[in-house]
C-alpha cells in the first residue's frame, strides 16, 4: 500500500470525526472505560504521577480523568476539531498529528492509552506507528489498547476506515515492534464472549 494511498485512508476516516465531532462527544462522554485506564496504571512500575499520552484523545474525556487523577496527559489526535474540544475540556495539553505521521519526544512517556483508536490505522503503516510509540515511550514503559476484535480484515466501515484483529495477530504486530504482553481481556465485562466485540490488551518495552 502506498504512502499516498494511506494518507487518503486516514484523511477520509478524520474527516468523518471533524464533520461529527459534537455527536461523538455526546455519545461517548459517559461510556465507562475505568477498566481499560486501570489496567494500563495498574501495569506502570515507575512513581506517580506518570507521563501518558492519550491516542486518539478525541474530545478529551479520558485526558481529563487522568489529570483528576494526579498525573502528567498530553493528548494527540488527528482531528483538529477533537484536539481543540480536548484541550478546553481537560485543561491538558494536545497535540494535533495523524498516527501515520507521528513526531512524539523520545523515550518520554510512562503510558501511552489507545482506546479504541488503533484500530484506524492500515495494516501497512500499523509497524512503523508500533515502532514510533514504541520509541516514545521510557524503557519499562506500558502501551494500552483497545480494539474491535475481529478475524484480520480491514476496510471501510461506512465512512471510516477499520483494521479487525484477533489476538494472535495483534500478538504479532506488537512483539515485531519490540513489546511484550502484559494482559489481555474482552469487553464489555462479564458477558459471554460472543457479546464482547472489543480486545484490550496491555504491552510493555522490554
């Protein structure tokens, strides 16, 4: 796949977000991901407050529980209508940067938390985005993240674009670019498999 090509993938799926930005704020400010920002603090070995970056930040909602919990976001996303709602409703710093075209300070976070927003990214760019987080975060640090699970296709969801892993094969991106599992678990909680569509897993550099 070419770079122009993926850069035509991304920017559609983000304009989807920019053209609807206020509806998803509205209809995702009250999902519960406590357990998904939970397991990545919980698998940090440093001292608070930790360093994260939120991926996919969107609107903010989760950049702002984190700064009410005591630590250090710093929020990206490639939407610049998200990076502006983001920045005044969490107070927190954001940066505005499509995940193909990541430029993120070396070796800098503790965290990083991508919820639901890896995802988006093609199965052609996903190794270098990997090896940029990778590269961004400290030695030990711990990458979250949270996708629709799937059996390895990708394609157009309506207007956005979607990468479906399982998670063998997501297994296998992660370790390629230098992780190690942590965990892994299926959401919603507590229901049967077949009514849990999304896989979180929990990653750290070795």
């Amino acid at each position: 796949m070419e770079n122009q090509h993926i850069d035509e993938i991304t920017q559609t799926t983000l304009r989807h977000y920019e053209n609807t930005a206020e509806q998803f704020f509205a209809g995702t400010i009250d999902h519960d991901v406590s357990q998904n920002i939970a397991a990545l603090l919980d698998a940090i070995d440093a001292p608070a407050p930790y360093r994260l970056l939120d991926l996919g930040c969107g609107p903010g909602r989760d950049l702002k529980t984190f700064k009410d919990m005591g630590h250090e976001p710093i929020g990206v996303d490639g939407a610049a209508r998200f990076v502006e709602m983001a920045r005044a409703y969490s107070g927190c710093e954001a940066w505005q940067q499509d995940f193909v075209h990541l430029d993120l300070p070396a070796d800098y976070f503790d965290g990083i938390y991508a919820n639901a927003s890896l995802f988006h990214v093609p199965g052609a760019a996903l190794p270098k985005v990997l090896r940029d987080l990778h590269a961004a975060l400290k030695t030990g640090g711990v990458l979250f993240s949270s996708n629709p699970r799937g059996d390895n296709r990708e394609g157009w969801n309506g207007p956005r674009y979607g990468n479906y892993h399982d998670y063998e094969a997501w297994e296998r991106y992660l370790t390629a670019a230098g992780f190690i599992p942590v965990q892994h678990y299926y959401r919603p909680a507590g229901l049967p498999r077949d009514q849990q569509p999304w896989l979180a897993s929990v990653w750290r550099k070795i």
